[in-house]
C-alpha cells in the first residue's frame, strides 16, 4: 500500500500539475478493503492508460509507475473525468491466511513446445481451500514480443489467482496494454460444488468432456491489452469422470470426444504429452493443459 500510495503520489506531482488522493476503509459483504482514489485535473487519461503496461512510459517512471499499481493491487479502474482529468481508484482486500488445500481430487499435467527460443505461451496452476485456477495463455505472434506480452499475463493471473474471473481479465487487459496483447482462457474449480466456471478470451481451446461429451463454453472474440471485451461465464458441472483440455491455437482443434477415449486412462502430465504430440503444430507455440480426477 504504501508502494501504491507513493506511486500514484509521484504521478500526480510529476504529470498533472497536483490533485488528491483519497483513502477509504472498505466493508462490503463480510470483507474489509482498503481503497485509494486519485483525482487530478491534468492532460487526461489517453497515454495513461497504456502507461499501466510494464514498462511502457512516455517519461521518465510512469509506466512502471502505474503498472506497479495494477499488479500490487486488486481491482484497478482509470477513467475520465468529465471537468477534463483523471479519475483513478484502486481498491485491496484484506485476505485470510491462504486456505490449506483440502484433498484435491484433481490431476494437473501441461505440456509446451515453442516454435523458436522463446515461447510465446504459458500456462497457470494453482490450488486451495477446495478451489483450482488454470489456464492458458497465448502472446500474439510468436518470439520474444509474444514470450513477454504472455509473462505479463501471467505474472498478473499468479498474483491474483483468488479473485472473481472476471476481474483478473480486466486486470490482465490493463497490465497488457503497449504489449503484444495476450489471449486466455481460465477454469476455475470448486470441487466441493463440483463445478468448474471457464472464462476465454481470444482462440484459446476449453474443451470440457464428460461422458463421452464435449460441453460447450462460451467464447469472445478479441486480444487482451487491445481493448478486449469482458469475458462470458459458463458455469459447468464437474464429476469425477470429467476432464479438461484448454490448448492454444498451436495445436490443432481438428478432434473430438471420441479421440479422448485412448487418453482416458493416462494421467494428466502423460495425456497432455499426448495431445501435443499428436495434435501439435510446428509452425506457432503450442500448448496443452489437461485436468482430470486423481487415477485412485
Ligand atoms: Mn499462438
């Protein structure tokens, strides 16, 4: 907080002229927050929006400055004010120690092969309490440009695994921005609810199977960092013969449930081998992500 304050702080002295910085307690449904507004009448928001992407900066520390902020923060909105200036508010909230994990009955595996040096996908796992977030990520193109729009991605997934899908693609379209831009797609798992909420953005693959059938997610066009829309949310049971398999578009998508069938037996880490093997290209960075229930 005190990075953030001090960030926005310098800003505010070094690129409009002087303003305010408010900060406020948050309590909203059982949880406590800290909040910082900043409010200044400067030359406006244009560049200061791409400003948020790490290391892009027009003078001097504001870009490292801003996207220091979007990272260390929870939620961050930027917008215009209308008496001309900008309007920035950022929020924290207080967490609880991260839960332990409770008996996870889920089997990760992921496997990447990039086309040259430098991969242009990643991929994300985490696990707590009862819940899993994954996903896969794709920098636009391919080498060191798409490798570092992809990091940024996920450095800012990692750092904010807890929170609701829909606010880590925001927060991943502002740290993006000057980037490449990124595609991705994230599953998030409550296995004491038995279901999984898929989010995606851009041509990352999520194919849900069970029973011998794909589930159907929805999917919006667009790059994160260059004005994506928001993700659509489906929400999906997860049983114990269900499985995961989110790839990006250096593997082809040209199979169906029926091919699964030989892969069922495998774990995750040896199936997703298996998918990239058999379904990869040579021609861009490809990836594979497979979850599916632990082999008792
Ligand atoms: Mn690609």
């Amino acid at each position: 907080m005190v990075l953030v304050a001090s960030e926005l702080a310098t800003n505010l002295v070094k690129y409009a002229g002087g303003g305010r910085l408010i900060f406020s307690t948050l309590h909203e449904a059982g949880r406590k927050g800290l909040q910082i507004e900043s409010l200044d009448e400067g030359p406006g928001i244009a560049d200061l929006r791409k400003s948020v992407c790490d290391g892009y900066s027009t003078a001097g520390s504001l870009g490292v400055g801003l996207g220091a902020v979007n990272r260390l923060m929870d939620e961050l909105k930027i917008r215009a004010r209308a008496k001309g200036g900008m309007k920035l508010v950022c929020r924290k909230w207080l967490r609880e120690a991260v839960l332990p994990l409770v008996n996870s009955p889920l089997d990760f595996g992921a496997a990447s092969r990039a086309k040259a040096e430098d991969n242009g996908d990643d991929f994300v796992i985490k696990q707590w309490g009862a819940h899993a977030l994954v996903g896969v990520i794709d920098g636009c193109g391919h080498g060191t440009l798409a490798h570092r729009a992809a990091r940024i991605a996920r450095h800012y997934v990692e750092g904010h695994f807890d929170r609701p899908l829909g606010e880590i693609f925001s927060g991943v379209e502002l740290a993006c921005q000057g980037s490449r831009g990124v595609v991705m797609a994230l599953l998030r798992f409550n296995w004491m609810q038995g279901e999984v909420i898929a989010a995606s953005v851009g041509n990352v693959e999520v194919r849900i199977f069970d029973a011998g059938q794909s589930l159907p997610v929805r999917v919006r066009r667009g790059i994160l960092g260059v004005h994506a829309p928001r993700p659509l949310l489906t929400t999906l049971p997860w049983t114990r013969t269900s499985m995961a398999v989110l790839f990006s578009d250096g593997v082809s998508s040209r199979w169906g449930p029926e091919e699964v069938v030989p892969w069922a037996g495998l774990k995750a880490d040896a199936m997703a081998q298996a998918v990239l093997r058999a379904r990869g290209k040579t021609s861009d960075d490809a990836t594979v992500l497979v979850v599916k229930q632990k082999i008792p």
